[in-house]
C-alpha cells in the first residue's frame, strides 16, 4: 500500500485546491523542490504531482518547477496535467519522470493512451477523476456522460499501470475518501486503482488497512499532509505493518 504524498503546482507554488477550484487555491510552499525534499526525507516512496495550470491549458505550464523537484529528489515522481500528446509524454520521461498520467486526453483519444502504454510499458498511468460518479475533463471544468468504470474498462488490456482515481467531491474538503466508489472500480478493473480526493486523517491510513481495501495500489494524501491532520511517520509505519 503505497502512500503519495501530494504537490499541486499553480504558477510555480505548491498549492491545495478544493474540489479544484482554482479559486480556491491555498499556498503551502512556494518552493516545490524543496517541500518534495522534505516529503522524500520522512520516508515517502513515491510523490504525485500535478501541473493545475497544465490541466487548464492542455500542455506544461509549470515545467521548470517539476523539472527542479526532479533535480532534487531520489525517489520516483509520477505527473499529471497538461498531457495531451506522445511529445509531452516522452518529454517528461526522458527528463525523469517515472510515471505519466493521462486525464482529459483518455476520455478525447483513447488511441493516444493505447499508443503511449505500448512505447512506454509501466509508465503510463490514467487519471480519472469523476464528479458523482461522471468523468471530468479539463481541469473538471465539464463532466462528460462517461461513468468511470466504463472509462476504466477501456484500457483494460491497453498495458495501462494504473489508474488514479480522484472523486471531486471530496477532493481538498477533508471528508474522507469515496470508499464504495474507489474500491468498486478496482473490483471493476482489472488494473491497480489508486485513491485521490479526500483522505483527511488517520482515521483514513486505519481504512487503508482493511481488507476489502487491499484491493488498492495506495492513496494519495495532499491537504490532510500540510494542515498536520496525517503524521507521516505513524501512517507510513502503519501502512508498512
């Protein structure tokens, strides 16, 4: 069970959304690097980050801060946002990135996922992100007719690593992971689920822990880790036990 810490990058900051409204944006670092340092420094195994702005405008916006995060850490980043073409995917792998993630892009052109999972293996992941149980694209500014098992299902035998799958709802407002929701897509699915959206507390690390959770690849943790309701050390111990 695998603990992603989080960076959401807004115009170069490390910021927190709530249910992605970039309205809504909370600063919690101005230096990206440096707050990925700190993560991989309490034992992390792996970080999750997402270019925001990238999602909105459909290619990199915050490159040089993804590109420093990479200059500073050891362990594996896995990117999201603004991945709309093979260019950017081999891009950002050929600079170290160790997983892609393809959102608006996999509802758009599903061609593009399969050919990028083909010359990439086990480094193209799928983000679906779904507001009541819908895909959402463009940095969820629209919801499509798309459930998301269905999407999921999709790239069940496209060599996909993973899906990240992020209920909006939840997302940044601190009121737990869509557990039904999460856990009946990795049922639905044969491809390794990771949950987004919602972890608030240690209560959430004890749920990973369960056995119908199992099921899960792991979960990422984004506000709950900056406000201090998540202590790194006591869930990575727990999930490691």
């Amino acid at each position: 069970m695998i603990l992603f810490p989080a960076i959401d990058l807004k115009e170069g900051r490390c910021v927190r959304l709530k249910q992605g409204d970039m309205a809504q944006a909370t600063v919690f670092n101005d230096d990206p690097a440096a707050q990925a340092a700190d993560f991989e420094a309490q034992g992390f195994q792996w970080l999750h980050v997402v270019d925001l702005d990238g999602a909105f405008a459909g290619k990199p916006m915050n490159a040089a801060a993804v590109e420093a995060i990479l200059q500073r850490v050891e362990f594996p980043v896995q990117l999201g946002g603004g991945i709309r073409d093979m260019k950017t995917v081999a891009g950002w792998l050929e600079k170290g990135i160790r997983r892609v993630i393809i959102g608006t892009a996999a509802v758009r052109d599903p061609g593009f996922v399969r050919e990028a999972a083909k010359a990439f293996p086990g480094q193209v992941a799928v983000g679906i992100d779904a507001r009541d149980g819908f895909v959402a694209v463009e940095g969820w500014a629209e919801t499509s007719s798309l459930a998301a098992a269905d999407l999921g299902r999709r790239f069940e035998d496209a060599g996909v690593a993973a899906i990240v799958y992020t209920d909006i709802a939840r997302d940044g407002m601190l009121q737990g992971i869509n557990w039904e929701g999460t856990i009946a897509l990795a049922q639905a699915v044969s491809i390794p689920v990771i949950a987004s959206g919602g972890l608030a507390s240690m209560a959430d690390i004890e749920r990973l822990c369960a056995d119908d959770a199992a099921i899960l690849e792991g979960a990422i943790t984004g506000r709950a880790l900056y406000d201090g309701r998540i202590d790194p050390a006591a869930a990575l111990k727990r999930l490691a036990a």
